[in-house]
C-alpha cells in the first residue's frame, strides 16, 4: 500500500487476527513492534468486511469463509494453522460487528 496513511497500515497489519499468522512465520515481534494496535472496533470492522467477503467479492457467511481459507491449504500449512487458532477471534468479532449492524448504532 504505496502512500497508505498509519491508521490503514496499522489496520491491515492487525487484520482478522494477523498476529496468529505472523507467529506461524516467527514475525510476531516485528509486526507488534512496527504497527502498534488500532482501535479495536475499527479492527473489528475489517475483519468483518474480510471474513465475510469471497475472493470473487461475494457476501459469505463467515463460517464459508474460514471453511474456504482452509479449501486452499493443507491442514499442517501455516496459514491454516493460523486461521484454526484466530477462529474464536475472528467470530467474535464478526458477531461484535453484526451486533452492532442490527441494533442501528454505528462506529464512531
């Protein structure tokens, strides 16, 4: 993201529970040390919008989702790994954000 402000980079370095992820690849400390935390409804939020969003654009429920991350790699892959370890993550905050959406209050 050539020219991307801090708030998108520190959102998308934290992104749908990247830290697991990053463990898997032994650059935990790296991540946490070059992107600090955002706010954590706004982490929320993108995780939603990526948990609930195919590769073709398309709205999947979020349990289509995981199960399509996992379609793609081998159960011993990092990446699956990683996603089995930020599930209960990533569900709540997809529910926190589907709480939000129903009850008719936005993020502020």
């Amino acid at each position: 993201m050539a020219g991307a402000d801090e708030r998108s980079c520190r959102l998308v370095a934290h992104h749908s529970c990247t830290v697991n992820e990053a463990a898997e690849r032994g650059l935990l400390g790296v991540l946490t040390s070059e992107f600090a935390q955002e706010r954590p409804e706004l982490v929320e939020a993108l995780t939603y919008c990526d948990m609930t969003t195919g590769p073709d654009g398309r709205h999947l429920d979020v349990r289509d989702r995981l199960a399509e991350i996992h379609s793609r790699y081998s159960p011993e892959h990092l990446v699956s790994r990683a996603i089995t370890a930020s599930t209960p993550c990533i569900l709540a905050a997809v529910r926190a954000v589907e709480r939000v959406l129903s009850s008719g209050r936005g993020v502020k």
